[in-house]
C-alpha cells in the first residue's frame, strides 16, 4: 500500500456524448439531437464545475460512426463542441482526442493551442494513432499504417506540435526536417495561461507507452484489475524517469464504467434494463472487434479456444487495441469462463476498461482501495447514461470522496496543467 494521504485523487469525465451504453439515446432526459444542442452541453459543462472535476474527455476517430457497435454513432469533432464549453465554464480541462495519423501537425497545433487560449490553459490533446479500415478509408487509403509505422510517425508528429507550441512562446520559427514531415516557421497564435495544452496518451502498446513515458502528462488507460493496474502504473511511471523525468510528472487515469444505485441492487436493475433495451449483436460485435476474432464463431457453452487467446500472429497488422485485448484476455484466463459466460458476467461491453455496477459509497471504496494501493492516480470515469449519472457523481461521490480527505472542496487552480499538479502537492524543502 501506498502512504498518498497529501495527494488527491485526479477525476475525468468521458463524455461518449449520450453514455457509453448504445441504448443511453433512449434516456428520458434526451431528445434526438441532444448531442448538437447547446443547452445539453453547457449542462455537461455546468455539473462538472460544480463537482470541481478535473477534466472532461471527448472521444474521436476520423469515420463515420457504426451503430452495429457505437453507442454514440453521431458526434461533433471535439474542439468545436470544447469550444462552445469553455464559453460556458471556467475550470474544468477540455480534452480532445486527435489523430497522429490522420492530421497534419502544423493545422492540429494551431486548432488545440487556440482552444487552449480561448480557454484560459484548460485544453488538452489526448493522442492516438487510430487503428481500423473505416478512418483509412474516409482518407483513399484501404488500410491504416502497420502499427510500428504509425508510431514512428506519432513521435514526429508530437514533437512537431510541441515545438511549434514553444513557438508562439518564444516568437523564433522552428525548422523541422524529419522522415515524415518538413515544416519552416511558427505559430502566429498566442500562448496559453498554461503555456501550452496538457499531453494525454491513450496507446497501450509497448511504443505507445513509450511515448507516454517520453512526453505525456497524463495516460487514459485501460484496466480491469487492480494488480494488472499496479503493473502498468510502475512501468509507465519507471518509463517516464528513463526519459529523465519525474514520476510524478505522468498521471495514470483508467477509464471506468459505471451504473450507479441507490442501492446495489438498484443499479444491477439499472444495468440490466439498459442492457437489455440495447441490440443483441451489440456485445459479440464489440468483443469481436477488441480480440480480433470474430466472436460469432465461437461456441457460447464453451470456454475461449486457446488460439483466440494467444497474441495475435502479427501485432503489426492487429486492427485492434492492444492495451484493450490485453485486458480482455487477462480476465478470461483468470476465470476460464465459457463465451456465455463471459457475455453474462460482464455484459460485455467491447471496452477494456473495467466495469462497476453499485452504490456510490461502494464507488468511492474502489476508488480509495485503487488509489492507495498505487494502481492510479485517478479515474476517467464513463457513466452508462451521461447526464443522470454525471449528475450521481458530482451530488453523491464528490461528497463521499471529499469526507474521506481524497478530493478538493473547491478548485484551487485554474489551469488543467495546475489542476494535475495540484494533485500531489510538492513535499516541502528542508
């Protein structure tokens, strides 16, 4: 166990639109264009400053969305929604996710440093480098890159946008002559409150936690036990130090799915309902995409064949996320479970990220047990309908955390670079 008692713990919100459960659009609380309405949004905005949360996170991929398996099928790019936010609010971090592969680093630079600037250093740029056939497509390509070459380009092109960053600090033009791009110049955009946006990275390959290790300020991962997370807090943090930095410098936060209750067997009710109102396919889609197998196939009353479990032949070609599959296969040899099974216990969801149905009060258990057993720094929490459980969270876990001493009373800070910070307080000297 870990001794954190002067540290908070960091909380996120990942705003997947309407919820993260495909049958969340059916909330009574919603209409059909919720996700483009103004008045929806700044609701999002209003009751995470009102639990003094730490960041909103909005997801993005250059595709047009599937509903076989996308619960939010329908989105705006995330700084035109961020945008709009942080007109709205003051505190809160604002967290868009971009691609590494299907961007060009000079217009993504520009496009996050001056969302940071009209916010007051409240942005944050979580980097991926998109995996699937659907966003090469959207781009005359039939593929994306093998996954080696796409981070060999995601490292280029984040020390490109940083640069170009210091630019508009500094007023001197950067001169970049590199294997994938060449660029002369600099920012014209004024620098932020914050100097310029945080670096989130959501890879969980071996060079994405590379990358996060070299420059990321913060990791949105994916975990389902707490000893796999223990694990991987460790490595990333030990990778950050090899790359002559702090540990504290890079803040681990795995996402969570939550349905919350009045009781545990409320939000089980809860769980069950939105589950069932969800498509049928929904679940083997999901789980076929994250193994990279076609789960269709598979016998439900019998346990996962070994040759769907064993690392895929060529990680390179693996169109799916290795930090997901990795999880996924860690739980299913843990139990040994038949694809029923599986199915039913976790009413799968096709996610890596680990699930929680209960109460609040069991909610802030796990998040307290997690934190101090050195397994997190926070959560970057995914409720199952957005706005009712966003509302769960802010009215009854803040409170319960805030009483246990493991959460601010108010914002202290104004930056989300301050707010990460802020989270382990600097020991004193002497």
């Amino acid at each position: 166990m870990t001794d954190r008692r002067d540290n908070h713990v960091i909380l996120g919100i990942n705003v997947l639109v309407l919820g993260y459960l495909p049958a969340a659009w059916q909330a009574p609380q919603l209409h059909p264009r919720s996700f483009v309405d103004p008045a929806y949004w700044r609701r999002i905005g209003e009751l995470a400053e009102r639990g003094t949360l730490d960041a909103l996170f909005l997801a993005d991929a250059p595709a047009l969305g599937d509903p076989a398996h996308d619960a939010n099928p329908a989105h705006l790019e995330p700084t035109v929604n961020w945008g709009y936010v942080a007109g709205a609010t003051e505190h809160v971090g604002l967290v868009s996710t971009a691609s590494t592969t299907f961007n060009d680093p000079v217009e993504l630079a520009e496009r996050l440093l001056s969302l940071d600037h009209a916010s007051g250093g409240r942005a944050a740029w979580n980097i991926v480098t998109t995996r699937g056939a659907a966003p090469a497509r959207n781009f005359g390509l039939p593929d994306v890159p093998v996954r080696d070459d796409r981070y060999e380009r995601a490292a280029e092109f984040v020390d490109v946008v940083r640069a170009l960053w210091d630019s508009a600090v500094t007023g001197r033009d950067v001169h970049h002559r590199g294997e994938h791009f060449t660029v002369d110049g600099r920012l014209s955009t004024p620098p932020s409150r914050q100097g310029h946006p945080v670096l989130f990275q959501a890879g969980g390959s071996d060079k994405g936690r590379r990358l996060a290790g070299r420059v990321a300020e913060g990791v949105f991962a994916a975990e389902l036990t707490r000893d796999k997370a223990v694990e991987h807090y460790r490595l990333v943090k030990s990778l950050a130090v090899d790359a002559g930095r702090s540990p504290d410098d890079v803040r681990i936060l795995p996402g969570l799915l939550l349905s919350l209750g009045s009781t545990e067997e409320e939000a089980r009710r809860r769980s069950d309902e939105l589950h069932d109102r969800g498509p049928a396919s929904y679940s083997i889609g999901w789980l076929s995409q994250s193994i990279g197998y076609d789960a269709s196939k598979l016998e439900l009353d019998e346990p996962f064949p070994e040759e769907v479990l064993a690392p895929p032949a060529d990680l390179q070609t693996f169109s799916g996320s290795v930090g997901f599959r990795e999880s996924i296969v860690a739980q299913i040899r843990r139990t040994n479970p038949t694809v029923r099974e599986y199915l039913r216990q976790t009413r799968y969801t096709g996610s890596g990220h680990a699930g929680f149905v209960g109460t609040p009060e069991q909610l802030a258990d796990h998040i307290e047990d997690w934190f101090h057993a050195g397994a997190i720094d926070g959560f970057n929490l995914q409720p199952d309908v957005l706005i009712d459980g966003l509302e769960v969270i802010v009215d009854e876990l803040i409170p319960i955390l805030r009483r246990r001493g493991l959460y601010r009373t108010e914002y202290e800070t104004h930056t989300l670079r301050d707010h990460l910070r802020a989270a382990a307080p600097t020991p004193p000297v002497g």
